[in-house]
C-alpha cells in the first residue's frame, strides 16, 4: 500500500480493507471495502481496479451506512495480481490517495 506523506494526522488512513493488502482471493466476484480512521467525502473520493493488464478502470462507489468507508462489487475478475488504487477527501480537507494490492487465485 502506498500513501502520499504530509503533515502528521492530517489525512485519512488506510485501517482495514477487503480484500486485506497482499490476499489471495478467490473470483471472479468480489465485495470491496476500505475503511479510513476518519470521515471522509465520499461524493469526491474515487475507486479504481487495475487488473494484470495494466489498464486502470473506475468503480462505482456504492454507498455505506459509514462515513469513513468506500464500498464497491467488482465482477468477472481474471485470475493473476490486482490493485484497487484509492484517493479520498478527508472532511478535514486534505487528499490521501494509495493502492492495496491482492492477487486473484485460480479455480
């Protein structure tokens, strides 16, 4: 996972994931959600997959009961790594943005 450094406390970090940073998950269907220390904007955060071959797609963000998470279903991935690459808006104002990667086992 990689986030973009600043000042101490002042972004929204990365406190659990599904599918947690390095899994092996199983396909081709997946339920994503990551969760931040704080609220975050969610109307002006973003989602993507950038599946083995290299070409990012958005997800729609699906909405939460939470205020500090991003939810989305991805479907029909292929086997091999992925990342879900993340940026959001902490209500605070300032952008975090990171990648958690995990790889897709085969049947």
């Amino acid at each position: 996972m990689t986030l973009v450094a600043g000042p101490a406390g002042a972004h929204a970090i990365v406190v659990e994931s599904m599918p947690a940073a390095n899994a092996t998950v199983s396909g081709p269907d997946l339920a994503v959600r990551i969760r931040f220390n704080s609220r975050i904007d969610v109307k002006r955060s973003r989602l993507q997959l950038v599946p083995p071959a290299g070409k990012a797609r958005p997800l729609e963000i699906l909405p939460s009961e939470r205020p500090d998470e991003l939810t989305a279903r991805v479907a029909n991935l292929a086997v091999g790594a992925h990342k879900l690459r993340w940026q959001v808006l902490a209500v605070d104002g300032h952008v975090t943005r990171g990648d958690i990667a995990f790889h897709v086992a085969g049947a």
